[in-house]
C-alpha cells in the first residue's frame, strides 16, 4: 500500500489512468450473445461513457467472438494497459491460469475493473465440469481474494472484482456507472456511486403482454412469481433491519422498502489497492517507470 500510495504522490493532482490506454477483455470463450451485445451498446467507441473517459476510444481488445485468447493474448492486453476492463462469466482466473497472470509484468496496469462471476446455466455446467478435474489449491487460487492478491502483487496499483456470484446485467450496470463517475471522482468515489446507482435505480417495467416472453433471448429478465403468503402465529419471521442505501432506511420494520434480494449482487464488487487514484483523460499523468518523464 505504501509503494502504491507513493507512485500516486508522485504524479499530478493523483492522476493515473491516462488517456487512450485503456483496453477490455469480453466474454472470453463467447458464452454470451446477449452480453456481447449489450457491452458493445453501452461502451462501443463513440458511446458518451466512453468518450468522456478514453480519448481514441479503446486502444487494446480482446474478444472471445474472434478467437479464445491464448496464453498470449492474456499476456500482452495485461501488460499493455493502463486500465482494464474485464465482462465474462464465471472467475477471471478459470480463462486466464493463474500462472498466465503470474507471469505478466502489470508495472502500467494503475486500474482493473473486473466484472467477473456472472452465472448462466451454461456457464455453471460448464466451470462445474472444469472444476472437478482440480484440485483444492487450485481452485482455492480462483478465489476473489486470490485474485485480487495475485493482480496486485504483479503491479496493478488498484483492482475491483466481486465478492461473490452475480449477474452479467449487474456487472454491466456496476460497470457502466463506475466509468461514468470516473471521469470527476476518484476510484472508490466512482465505485460508492456507481453501487448506490443501481441499487436505487428502478428497472423498467414490462409492457403488457411481455410477462409471458419475459427472460427470453434478448427479452427482460423473467417476471416475478407471485408473492407468498405471509406466515402467521409462532412460525412468523420477523423482518430484518437491512443496511442503510444512500440515506435511506431499507428496513421493513421502520416503514422503508426493504432491499430486494437481487440488489444484494450489486454490493458484490469489492476494491482492492489504492483507492484515491483518479484518471487523467488528457494522458497528462507519467506513467510508472517512466524515465523519460521531466520532474518540475
């Protein structure tokens, strides 16, 4: 933490992330149509997000429609970026080995969002089948905190991953936001935003006659089943006081609306490293190791 602490000092106004070096890694083994397609609606080159962060657009791809990265491949986009940007299912570290990573010099990497964990039935068969041919240790490598140890001992000055098991339309979400709160805060402003964001946030509501194709291919996610009955007598649960969104109360007991089950994914992404680097867009920032940089 001091070392990342001092690298920041050390540049103007705690910039990092300089502009035009950002690159991102999507859906590695195109698992998911429907997440490519939404990833390159929301960030594509001249998406408003995007334009206030990197200048250029992306400078660095990588994309499982195209080819399933090698060894390579993980290799170079991790040592060529200033920031990364990762949106797949399952661990990161179950597509990249851990000794891939391991082996990659991530001296330039100042800021990993990675938006990893996502599960779909496919995905769950497939990482099941993938994981029984493990052992404990390795599997024990994939873990959050593992991977966010292994990233930061490599180089990387500042990592988010989640914490637990999630969904690819809350990553996006998560994603989306922090990039845009990127360009005036610092990394945990922009991910405290960003999480608040979309937890208050309201999704849209159904048209009328869509319940039925709901959570279909390329449809909304799949229409609430109808509520339970409440339980009466000694077998009543009593509500649990929920943590405080934003200022506002989440307890059913004090009269707020209580937090829906399915924004628990939302508090799932965690930041590891320095969180007060911010990102200078102007590509102003010296990058780390930068000899040639003039010191005033």
């Amino acid at each position: 933490l001091a070392r990342r602490l001092g690298i920041l000092a050390a540049r103007p106004s705690g910039s990092a992330v300089q502009g035009g070096s950002w690159g991102y890694v999507l859906d590695p083994c195109a698992e998911s149509e429907d997440m490519r397609a939404a990833f390159d609606a929301a960030l594509s080159p001249g998406s408003a997000t995007l334009a206030r962060l990197v200048k250029g657009g992306w400078a660095h791809s990588l994309e499982g429609s195209r080819q399933v990265p090698a060894a390579g491949d993980w290799q170079l986009i991790l040592s060529s970026c200033n920031g990364l940007v990762y949106q797949g299912l399952s661990r990161i570290l179950a597509y990249a080995e851990p000794s891939v990573v391991a082996t990659a010099s991530l001296e330039h990497l100042d800021f990993a969002i990675l938006g990893d964990q996502a599960l779909t039935t496919a995905s769950v068969r497939r990482q099941g089948k993938l994981d029984n041919k493990k052992g404990p240790a390795r599997l024990r490598q994939e873990s959050p905190y593992r991977t966010a140890l292994l990233f930061t001992a490599r180089g990387a000055l500042c990592v988010v991953l989640n914490q637990w098991a999630t969904m690819w339309e809350d990553n996006q979400q998560v994603l989306v936001n922090t990039l845009a709160a990127l360009s005036d805060k610092s990394a945990a402003e922009a991910l405290s935003t960003a999480c608040r964001a979309s937890i208050l946030e309201k999704p849209p509501e159904p048209a009328e006659g869509d319940a039925a194709g709901a959570g279909g291919k390329g449809g909304p996610r799949a229409a609430k089943a109808p509520p339970v009955p409440a339980a009466t007598g000694a077998s009543a649960l009593k509500p649990m006081d929920m943590p405080q969104v934003a200022g506002r109360s989440t307890s059913p007991a004090s009269g707020g609306a209580p937090l829906e089950p399915e924004k628990c994914a939302l508090l799932a992404p965690v930041m590891y490293g320095a969180p007060t680097l911010r990102v200078s867009a102007d590509g102003g920032a010296p990058q780390k190791g930068d000899k040639g940089s003039k010191k005033k």
